[in-house]
C-alpha cells in the first residue's frame, strides 16, 4: 500500500513534466523560467523530506503520510485556479509536498522487515517512482482533450482518494506500537539528527543527488528534450520519455533484490561506471566536421539519432534505479534508529538535485545553445561521485581491523572484510578447479562449466554475427545509392577480418590475465560501437567511403572474440569432454554467420523499429529498403548478452597467469603447425563466409543468390558443433587428414561448374560444391581443435618431467588455451585474404579461378604436413 501510495504521489510531484510544456507555451516562458517552475515542487519535496522523515520517527509514517498527501492534494487542486506565473510558483511549492512522501515512506516501510531483506523491500518501495511514467503517458492525453487544468484536477482527486484508502487499510508499524504502549516519550529533533554529523551520510547524498536527483531532473526535461531536439509532438515525447522513466523506477526493487544479495558497494559501481559512459555518449552534440583532403574538402556529420538516444537512456534509467535502491540499502543497516532522519537528508539532497539540475539545465542551454549541455553536466556530477566512492572504499579497506568497522554486521559488501563469510556460490571466483577429478566433475564441475558454456555460445554467436554483417551489407550498398567500384566492395569485405585476426593475437591471452568472466563481459559489449555505427553510416549515402573503412575495421571487433572464448571455455571441461565442448562453442558461435545471413535480409526489408529507426531507402528497382537494421537489430540482444556474462559466469583461479608465462608458446614448434592447418580449416571457413555473397552475386548476377547464402555458414557451423565427438573417438590427426582430401575435392568442383557458369545448372552446381567445403571446414574446425591439447600434453610430459603430474597437466592446460587463442588469430586472416584474392584475381585475370587454383595447392600441403606430422606411423605426435 506504501508503495501505490507514493507512485501517486510521485506522479503528481512530477505533474509540471507535461503541464508545464503547455503553461510555458501560454505564458511566454523562456528556459531558466521554465525550469524554475518545473523545480519549484522538486525543492519543496526536497526541502520537507528531512522534517517528515523525523516526524515518522517521532509520531509514526502512517499518519504523516496521510496527512502529507491530503496537503498536497489541495495544493495541486488550487493549481488549476492559478492565473499568473507567481501564483503557479506558489502553488507549485504546495504540490511538492507530494515529493516528501519518500522519506516518510522509506521510515515506515524499513520497520516492518529485518535487516536481511530492507534492500528488497525498500527497492519494492522506491519503484513508485514509476509514478513520472504514469503522468507521461496519461497527462498528455488528458491535456489534449480537456486542457491542463484538469490534469491538476484530476491528479489532486486521485490522491486525496489514496490518502483516505491508505489510512482506513494500513496499521502503524511496530516500533511506534510498543512505545505507545511503553509510554516512551519520542527522541527530540536534536537526538534524530546527531547523526547528520557524519562525512559518511553526506556522501551517500552525493550519490543520491545523481542517482535520484539526475532521474527526477531528466523525467522532468526529457519532454522538452525531445520536442526540442528531434521535433517530436508533446504525446510522442511523453511516451518516450516514460521509456526512461519506467526502467528507472521498477527496477528499483531489482536493485534492492541485488544490494540484498551481492552488495550495495558492487551495485554503485556498476551504476556510476555505465552511467558515466552513457553520460559520455549522450553529451557529444551534433557535429560537421571538415577534412582538407588531397581531392577537396571531404564533409561529413555525426550525430545521435533518436534510436540510439532511447536505448542509452533506457541504459541510464535502469542503472540509475538499481543505484537507487542501494544507497537507501546502507542506511536502515549504519543508522538502524535515525532511518527517518538519514533517509531525509539523503532524500532532501537528492530531491534538491531534481530541483537545481533542470533550472541548471535551463540556464546552460540559454547560455550555450548546446542541448547536449545537460548531459555534460551529468557526466561531470556521476565521475566525481565515483571517484569520491572508490577513494572511500580503498581508505575503509586499509583501515579494516578498527574496532568502529568490525562492530558493522555481516553484510554482503562487507564479507571480504569480515572473514571467509563470502561463500563459493556468491563468488565468480572459482579457487578449486579438478575437472580430471570424476568426484568433483559429477557433484560441482559438470554444472558449472555448463552454465558457462551455454553462455559463451550466444556471446560468440553475435560476435560472429557482426563480424560478418558488413559482408550482407556491402552487397546492398551499391542499391542504395552508394557507387562504389567492385574493387572497393571486397575491400570493405576484407577488413573486418584483417582486424579481427589481429585482435586474436592479443585476445587469445587475455582471459589468463584478466579472467574470462571480465573479458567477455567487455568484449560482448564492445560489439555495440559498430552495430551503432553501421545504423548511422548507411542512412547517408554522402558517408566518406573513409568512414566504411573505419567500420568495417570495427567490425573486428566480433573476430577478436574467438580467441578468447575458446581459451575461456578450455579451461572448463575435462580431456574426455574438451573436444566436444569447444565444436559445441565454435560450432554455435560460428552459426551467427548463418543466423546474420538469414536474419539480415529479412530486416532490411521492413521498419522494424518504426520512426525511430529511421527511414528507409528506395532503391534503383523502387523498393525501399532499411539497410540501417542490419546494425540496430544486434542492440537489444548485445545488452542482455552482456549482462547474463557478468552475472552468470565464473573465473578459474587456476587459469590466471601473465603473458610471459603463456609466451612459451612461441618457442613450442607444434604452435606454428597447428597455426598451418587451422588456417586451412577455420581460415577457409570464415573467408568463404565473409566472401561466398559477393563471390555468387558477381560470378551469377542472374541469380538472387543472397537468400540461399546463408546455407553455407550454417552447414559449417553445424558440423561443427556435431562432429567434436567424432574426433574424440577416432583421433583429430585422422579426421583432420580426410578432411583435407574432402576439401581439395570441393575446390576442384567449384572449378569446374565456374567453367560452365554459362550453362543451365552452373550456379546449383557451384553452390553444391561450396556446401562441400563449408562442410569439410566445419569438421576439420572441430579436429584441429581436438588436437592442441593432446599434442601439448605429450609435449609437456616429454620436455618437463621433472613437474609434478598435477603442475603438469595445468601448464598444458594453460598452453593449450593459450595455442587454441593464437592459432585462431592467425587463421582469422583468411576472413582478409580469401575475399581479397578473389578481388584481386578478378580485377587480374576477370574471374577468381587464380585464386582457387591457389587455395588448392595450399590444401595440399596441409595434407602433406598432417600426414608426416601426425598420422603416419612413426609420427612424433600421434593423434
């Protein structure tokens, strides 16, 4: 009941967010008077907290409460009979009254529940702030039809309504109960407040001020933002903003939950850390930029289309709310008997923040007509808070063993400092790791290590997935206006692998030193900048082909994720599973090739995401077409896959170590051979992916080959993923060598059907026999891969047999991630070379045959190295 109380209250506190776009437009406002009547209720509500909070301490939350919001209910009435700016001003400092209603609420609520789950249902409580969306979407509608003066009406009936409701249905909490009946007179105002001395609860004011203040500031400009910025009408702006406004209000109880559970320290860094990225983004304004080129000036624009700008600030909203619920975490936990006066000043600093930052806002956009200026604003506001907090926290961790903080309770942010309170199951840190052990792999590791499997893979799907994108979408520039030579075209396929071969190299040692769990979590979110970027570049066919270049590099970033999945995941299963669960891996992970070849030709096609998505492009044959969604339809999916990796994976302890001690690699001369056939198999692989659009759509331009090319990832990505077990059972060395024949057998198809490419049949001829390779390649992907850790193994055995049989078996396990991480680096350049040796040997010879005459002999020499290698009798590495 608390907490439907104060979402109504909420929404009248924040009433003037829409009503006051009208009045300013009635009255002839400017900005700083604008933002001064639309703060005035925020400094009301702001001001009052700290008194209300002590009055529930003293006389109870239930009726202060009530009689708070009955107060305010006639000040939001009275509004409606307001003629002038003054009077409004004056009316609306009785409407923030309604804002006041936090801190009684947080006094009430807390003494219902112990200390254990306070976070949860305060969270639970705090997401009536739910109440701004509330009047975002229905005060517009009501103002359309009826004017604002009856949004004011109806608003102050409402609460007047829920004050009465919330009196005759709720009962006054314990506490205040027992000293009734104990006949305990209440603590003065002067006890209530000692605790206001402290530097600690200013600092949670600090935090507060940004994760509340800045919310309640941004509920209250977004509309005029918008408007503003993107033209929108009043009820489109409203919506949207209630899209940041809703993420910042329910989850709130999320972030209780979580500040319960894994600390509220955890919670404000990932709330000030993400919100000062947003921030970041969300302050670089619209920008031409000029440059003197040796042809002219080349002039372009960047700029934030109103797509991206609703998911960042959904991002922001839903961090925002979980800082939310844990700064009021700490405070019923520090100063259990003063929750009404420390909650007040927090809530009072924060509600000043909801009042200072729009008038401020106001101020600098009539001072330099930059919109973005609030943001910078804010991004200035969340970096010193975060700073302030870690240098807070690194001070209280040197100073742990004083006799004030071990006094503290057992808290989950706490727990390192307490003792061993921090169970495994809490930790992403896993310090004991046997999976040879077949006790611990059936009662602990098999699960474990399966969690984190089934997250990697979709992690890598969509880093496959944009890797390749750009090869979908260069096939479609030409019909959108963009002319660019065929040269160009394979050029702009080429360089998302040549970058994100290059970035293996320096991947595939990272998760030893960074932790696997840290590493994913970055790199999947890294993958948003292209996918960002390609929705902006395709929208404007006067994009410098330098800005393509530059994207099409970004894109390997997907290609660089690989290496270190692969690395991630070896370290997980046992010698007997490995093989398997790195095809599952790569095999999954490789089908986002698939998926992106099937999924993006469909989106392209349609306005998924509406106006704001932008509009689509006609092309030559008439047919509009949405290129940019091969970009924006990768956003959604990235942000959960981000999330689920931070919060689902693990770290191996065991698998720490530096670069120097995985370097030892280099000096392994079975690293280089399986850095040979691995180019063979996965290099053919993701260059014939990246290639096999543009290759058919030039080599059979009668052919609409683009909705079956999908085919061929998806057979090699399945293969894959069905056939590690294969080489579990009969030996990589053996499937690897067949492989190789198979493969030279489809190249030599491919030959002979471009010889007849005139001929009826010629093309399913020509696609048959790519379905051959893509198939050989997934098998051989899956037993090349089998091979590294056998073959290091006997290596370790043969030059360290001084080791211990366990130190043994953990630096083959260290060396085989870190030759699974390098040899996909350098295979990864097959994405670069094969579709630029089909560019250059049409552009030399006028077909690609040259460069499949090339691939051939290069087959065959991966034949001869496996056999003398591995296979033969008298190999020196069976496998």
């Amino acid at each position: 009941m608390s907490t439907f109380a104060f979402t109504i209250s909420f929404a009248v506190w924040t009433i003037f967010s829409i009503i006051g776009i009208r009045i300013q437009q009635d009255l002839g406002l400017s900005d700083t008077q604008f933002g001064l009547l639309v703060g005035t209720p925020i400094l009301t509500g702001s001001l009052v907290r700290i008194v209300l909070g002590v009055w529930a301490d003293q006389y109870g939350g239930r009726p202060v409460f009530a009689l708070t919001m009955l107060a305010a209910a006639a000040a939001t009435a009275l509004l409606a009979f307001a003629e002038t700016y003054t009077m409004m001003l004056v009316a609306a400092l009785g409407v923030g009254l309604a804002g006041g209603t936090f801190a009684v609420g947080v006094a009430y609520v807390s003494k219902w529940y112990p200390r254990e789950r306070q976070g949860t249902a305060l969270g639970i409580f705090g997401a009536g702030n739910v109440g701004a969306a509330v009047t975002k979407l229905l005060a517009p509608l009501i103002m359309v039809a009826f004017g604002w003066t009856m949004v004011a009406l109806i608003w102050a009936a409402v609460l007047a309504v829920t004050a009465v409701i919330f009196w005759l249905v709720t009962s006054d909490d314990p506490q205040t109960i027992a000293r009734r009946a104990s006949g305990t007179r209440p603590r003065s105002a002067f006890l209530e407040l000692e605790p206001l001395k402290r530097l600690q609860v200013w600092r949670f004011a600090l935090y507060y001020f940004f994760v509340f203040g800045a919310f309640v500031s941004l509920a209250l400009w977004l509309p005029h933002y918008l408007v503003g910025v993107y033209g929108l009408d009043i009820k489109t702006a409203g919506l949207l903003a209630a899209f940041y406004s809703v993420p910042a209000s329910i989850f709130r109880a999320y972030g209780g939950h979580l500040s319960d559970r894994k600390g509220a320290r955890t919670i404000m860094y990932w709330t000030f850390g993400v919100s000062a990225i947003a921030t970041f983004m969300l302050s670089y304004p619209a920008t031409d930029y000029v440059i003197h080129g040796i042809r002219g000036p080349i002039s372009f624009t960047t700029s934030m289309g109103l797509v991206p700008f609703v998911i960042l600030i959904f991002v922001l909203g839903f961090f925002m709310s979980l800082g939310k619920a844990a700064v009021y975490k700490h405070i019923p936990v520090y100063y259990p008997d003063h929750v009404g006066a420390v909650g007040g000043l927090v809530g009072l600093i924060g509600g000043l923040g909801g009042f200072v930052l729009p008038l401020i806002f106001g101020v600098m956009l009539d001072l330099t007509g930059i919109w973005t200026s609030c943001f910078m604003l804010l991004f200035a506001i969340v970096s010193v808070a975060f700073i302030w907090m870690h240098l807070s926290i690194r001070q209280m961790e040197r100073q742990h063993l004083s006799t004030e903080l071990d006094a503290l309770p057992d808290l989950p942010e706490m727990r390192e400092i307490h003792g061993p309170a921090q169970t495994a199951a809490m930790s992403r840190v896993i310090e004991d790791w046997r999976p040879e052990d077949p006790g611990f792999w059936q009662s602990t590791g098999r699960r474990i290590a399966r969690r984190n499997l089934w997250i990697s893979i979709p992690c890598l799907l969509l880093a496959f997935s944009v890797w390749m994108v750009w090869s979908m979408v260069i096939a479609k520039l030409p019909a959108i206006g963009f002319t660019y030579t065929t040269d160009q075209l394979f050029w702009l396929a080429a360089l998302p692998g040549l970058s994100g071969a290059t970035l293996r190299i320096f991947y595939s040692f990272m998760v030893p030193i960074f932790g696997g769990r840290l590493w994913t979590t970055l790199t999947t979110a890294s993958l948003l900048i292209p996918a960002f970027g390609i929705g902006y570049a395709v929208q404007n066919p006067d994009t410098p082909y330098v800005i393509f270049l530059v994207l099409a590099l970004l894109c390997g970033l997907g290609g660089g994720n690989f290496a270190s999945s692969m690395a991630n995941i070896s370290f997980f299963f046992p010698k007997a599973e490995k093989g398997n669960a790195l095809a599952l891996n790569a095999g999954l992970g490789n089908l986002g090739v698939s998926v992106m070849q099937f999924l993006v030709p469909l989106v392209i096609t349609m306005s998924v995401f509406g106006a704001m998505g932008g509009s689509g492009r006609a092309t030559s044959a008439g047919d509009l077409l949405w290129v940019q969604n091969a970009g924006f339809i990768w956003v959604p999916f990235l942000i959960v896959a981000t999330i689920a990796a931070w919060f689902g994976m693990n770290d191996i302890a065991s698998a720490r170590a530096s670069f120097k001690e995985q370097a030892v690699i280099f000096s392994r001369g079975h690293n280089w051979i399986m850095c040979w056939l691995y180019t063979g198999t996965f290099g053919s692989f993701i260059g014939y992916a990246a290639a096999f659009p543009l290759l058919a759509k030039t080599q059979f331009p009668e052919v609409d080959s683009l909705q079956f090319v999908f085919l061929g990832p998806l057979v090699g990505a399945l293969s894959r993923a069905g056939t590690g077990w294969i080489s579990d059972r009969f030996g990589g060395g053996r499937v690897t060598f067949w492989t190789f024949l198979l493969m030279i057998a489809g190249v030599l198809g491919v030959l002979y059907f471009l010889g007849i490419k005139d001929q009826p049949g010629a093309f399913w001829g020509f696609f048959a026999m790519f379905m051959v390779l893509f198939l050989a390649t997934g098998i051989g992907n899956a037993s090349t891969f089998q091979m590294i850790p056998v073959i290091m193994r006997t290596v370790v055995d043969r030059t360290s047999p001084g080791m211990a049989p366990p130190e043994r078996l953990r630096q083959a396990e260290r060396e085989s991630a870190a030759i699974i991480g390098f040899t996909s680096a350098l295979a990864a350049y097959g994405a670069f070379f094969i579709p630029k040796a089909y560019g250059s040997s049409i552009a030399a010879t006028g077909g690609p045959e040259a460069a499949l005459i090339g691939f051939l002999v290069f087959y065959v020499t991966c034949v001869a190295v496996t056999w003398f290698f591995y296979t033969r009798k008298n190999a020196s590495v069976p496998c």
